[in-house]
C-alpha cells in the first residue's frame, strides 16, 4: 500500500500560518485538496493566527484550483487583520500572478506580497507589528 502524501505541509510561527505546497495539485485527488483547503482555513481562524506565508520552494507549476485556494485563503488572512504573502515563486508563477492581476496589485483585494525567501518574508510580516 502506498503511503499517502499530504497536500500541504503546515508550520505555525508565531501568529504567522505557513502553508507549503507539497506538490503539483494534479497528483491529489479532489478530496484531499478539499480536505487540505479546509484544514489551512481552520488553522487561519484559530485566535492565534494573522498572517498567512505560502512558500512555493516545493512547486513549479501551479493551475486555477490553486490560484482559487490562494484568493480565499488571502482573504482569511485580511479579516483576521493580517498580510497573505507568497515567497520562492519561480519567474512562471510570478509572471501568471501579475496577468491575473493578485501580485503586488493593491487595487484588488486579494493581492500578494512576493519575497525571494521565507526568512524575507518572515521578517516583513514581523517588522509589520505581528
């Protein structure tokens, strides 16, 4: 029997939430994307959380179910009074976020913050009053 592999990979730092994508989402099924969303929205909730990092350093490609996942997962994070920033986002991902208009787009109200590194994005949300 194959051992089951997780969707997300979670780290709570502080009232930081960080989410790590395990893998391209079309090697899960649907449920356990669905059940990986809806544990990350819980931990996004719990009192001691504010700000959420999605770091993309086990990820080269990303589709829409996982740019869906992205806009509700930021907008948790805003209603708890937080930033949502992404970090190790390849020139790819970087280049479809800006088309879609959710990078550093402070118009929308889902936007992201993009950082080179998980320490640079660690120190922004700190330096931001945590």
């Amino acid at each position: 029997m194959s051992q089951v592999r997780q969707v997300f990979e979670f780290e709570q730092r502080g009232d930081i939430l960080v989410v790590m994508a395990q893998g391209p989402f079309m090697e899960f099924r649907d449920n356990d994307i669905r059940n990986a969303y809806n544990e990350a929205y819980r931990l996004l909730s719990l009192p001691e959380t504010k700000h959420l990092l999605v770091d993309f350093s086990k990820l080269d490609y990303f589709g829409s179910t996982f740019v869906g996942i992205l806009i509700r997962l930021a907008k948790k994070a805003r209603s708890n009074g937080g930033q949502a920033v992404l970090c190790h986002l390849t020139d790819n991902m970087r280049e479809m976020l800006k088309t879609l208009m959710l990078l550093e787009n402070t118009k929308a109200d889902c936007f992201w913050v993009p950082y080179p590194t998980r320490a640079a994005a660690m120190d922004a949300l700190t330096a931001q009053g945590s």
